[in-house]
C-alpha cells in the first residue's frame, strides 16, 4: 500500500487540514471523541499546535486562533513551487490574504482567496530528510 505521506507531497493534492478555534482544548476533546484522533503538541511561538494523528499518521492540525471570529477549518493543497503559485493565482484574479512565508522545517505557503471568496492554503513542502 503507497503511504500515506506520499500522497501530501503530490502537487494538487489535499495534504493538510487546520482547525483555528478560539478554544483548542475543547477542539481537541470533541475530534478526538467523535473521530478517535490523537493529538501531538507543538511547542510554537504563538501558543501550542496540536497535530492530529489518526494512528500514527498526521493529518492536521489545531490552533488558537489570531483574529476574532468563527472557528474554520482550512484545507492546504500541495503545490511545485508556492511563489510560482501565487503569482499564477493572482493572475486569475486570487488576493493573497498572507504569504508567502516559511514554515520552519516544514515548507513555505501562503493562504489565498479565490474570485469567489473561498480562501485555501498552498504550500510546497521542504525535502524530507531521509
């Protein structure tokens, strides 16, 4: 069976989900219950990430959010290159909410909002070190 991770390096897919909650713990409480998800802890600057597993696959991710609001679910699409892809979004008449940026030993993205409205993540992710 391919392994799972191959399939978030491919350029065009969903590779990642992020919740950002104003109450992460709650969050967590509730996924792991309903779904069985495990979560990982982080360490970051702005607060702790929780990384979701399901089994020993990580697959998302949860965060307290930045800016008051609803709780979202934001889903990240794997791309070649995330300047390239910006540029091109932009052309097509994206606005760019945040990024590009690096992602320090993970990758580089940047969030975009489609013409319609509906805003994603793109990253193109750093060489795994094998």
């Amino acid at each position: 069976m391919k392994d799972y991770q191959d399939v978030y390096m491919t350029p065009g897919a969903f590779s990642w989900n992020e919740l950002s909650t104003p109450d992460p713990k709650a969050a967590c409480a509730f996924y792991g219950a309903l779904f069985g998800w495990s979560f990982d802890t982080m360490k970051l600057g702005e607060g702790d990430y929780q990384v979701v597993k399901v089994g020993e696959v990580a697959v998302g991710g949860v965060m307290k959010q930045q800016q008051p609001g609803p709780a979202l679910w934001g889903p990240y699409v794997t791309v070649e290159s995330c300047d390239a892809t910006v540029e091109k979004a932009k052309g097509l008449g994206a606005t760019v909410c945040a990024g590009p940026f690096d992602i320090p030993t993970v990758g580089r993205m940047a969030v975009l909002q489609d013409p319609q409205g509906a805003v994603m993540q793109v990253i193109s992710y750093f060489p795994r070190e094998e």
